[in-house]
C-alpha cells in the first residue's frame, strides 16, 4: 500500500495511526505476493474486526431502540453488519483503492468484488482498534453507521424470508432451493443456485457462498415476479 494512500485514508478517517504496519496489513488481501516476503495479509484482523463491529453494533442498536425485543434486535444487527453494507461502506472510504491483491486477484475485478471489499472493511476495524482502542474505532462507526441505524427502524426482513412468507400464504408451498454450479477458487468461489417455487416457476442467483446465492435467487423470484412482500 503506496505511502500516498496511507495518508489519504488517515485523512478520510481523520485519525492518523500510530503503527502504519497494521494500516498495511488491513488493506494487504490474502492472495497479495507480497506474503511471500513474510509480510500479513488481513485474515487475522478481519476475525477481529468482525467481532468488535458486532460489539459496536449491538451496543448502538440497544441504545437507538431501547423497547425492542431480541427477536427485532437481531435481524436490524444481520442488515448493518451484512456484507452488502460492509463493502459500501468500504467503498465510501475509498478501500477499493487502497487493496494490494495478487495480480490474478486484480485482473479478476478484486478491488470491486463486495466480499473483499467487506472483508477489507473488517481489518480496518480492528486495525483502528489495536491502534487506538475502541475511542478511534467509535468515530469511524459513528460517521458511517449512524444513518444506517435510523434506516432500520422498521425491522428488516431479508429475500428468503420474504419469499417464503409469500409462497406459504398464496398456498404454494415452501421454495426449494438446489445447488446448479460451483465454480472459481477455493479463496473465491461462485455459487449459482435455483429457488423454484410449485406452480410459478424457477430462478437463478449467484453469490460468495450458498447463502448468499440463495438470496440472490429469492430477489430474484421476488424482482421477476413483481411480488412486494416487503
């Protein structure tokens, strides 16, 4: 990561790191040549970056909805820490630019795949953490995440659910879903799904993983079927 974009991402965040290697280490993806010199990728920070956004988020959702119940708590937390929000989030930090990913990784459109760019978002998280505790990584949550709270006032409810509640109260059943294609490496694979749902039909989606090709399968159904459920 060139020393230019460590100050312009010091700058965007306004917190100026004390240790830059952990700054290094949070952009640099798993498949980067330059571990091979023995530097870190961001796998480790991404663990704990996962944990301590998860902290972050309960601790903000418990004060911004004081009456909720856990069964409304949980879903809201899944939508701010879900991977779509992660790598937009990453995007509006300029992360996209900041990533040293192998030269495969980068010919294969790295820097715009939402998984690393979720995954990136993490590291920072726990970079800022080890670097300056929870004080600096709370500034950063509170400039990206504060709106987002408020989006979630009413309880979020994702495509499979959605879908599923539709297909039962029309009598239709519950949707299947099966397995069609895997394919890519094991560090990035793509899933292609099909939701099929009795008397209306099959459609397709693909993703990072199973669940989230499932997803995209049932927005899918949902999208091409005009069915708002929402």
């Amino acid at each position: 990561m060139p020393a230019a974009a460590h100050r312009a991402l010091q700058k965007t965040l306004e917190y100026e790191f004390k240790d830059v290697g952990l700054l290094a280490e949070a952009m640099t993806h798993s498949s980067s040549e330059t571990l091979a010199a023995g530097l870190p990728n961001n796998e480790r920070l991404e663990f704990l970056g996962d944990r301590v956004l998860g902290l972050l988020t309960a601790e903000a959702l418990s004060k911004e909805y004081p009456d909720a119940s856990e069964g409304d708590l949980a879903p809201r937390l899944n939508e701010l820490v879900r991977k779509e929000t992660l790598a937009e989030i990453a995007r509006e930090l300029g992360l996209d630019k900041c990533l040293v990913l192998s030269h495969g990784e980068e010919k294969s459109g790295g820097r715009n795949k939402p998984a690393l760019l979720a995954d990136a978002c993490e590291a920072l998280i726990a970079a800022l953490y080890k670097d300056g505790g929870f004080r600096a990584v709370k500034k950063m949550y509170q400039t990206y995440w504060a709106e987002r709270l408020k989006s979630v006032m009413i309880v979020p409810r994702d495509a499979k659910t959605r879908l599923q509640e539709w297909a039962q109260g029309a009598g239709h059943g519950t949707p299947s879903y099966k397995t069609l294609a895997r394919t890519g490496p094991d560090h990035a694979p793509l899933f292609t799904l099909e939701v099929r749902v009795d008397g209306r039909g099959a459609y397709e989606g693909q993703g990072g993983s199973k669940r989230d090709a499932e997803q995209a399968a049932a927005a899918a159904f949902l999208a091409a079927e005009r069915i708002n459920s929402a």
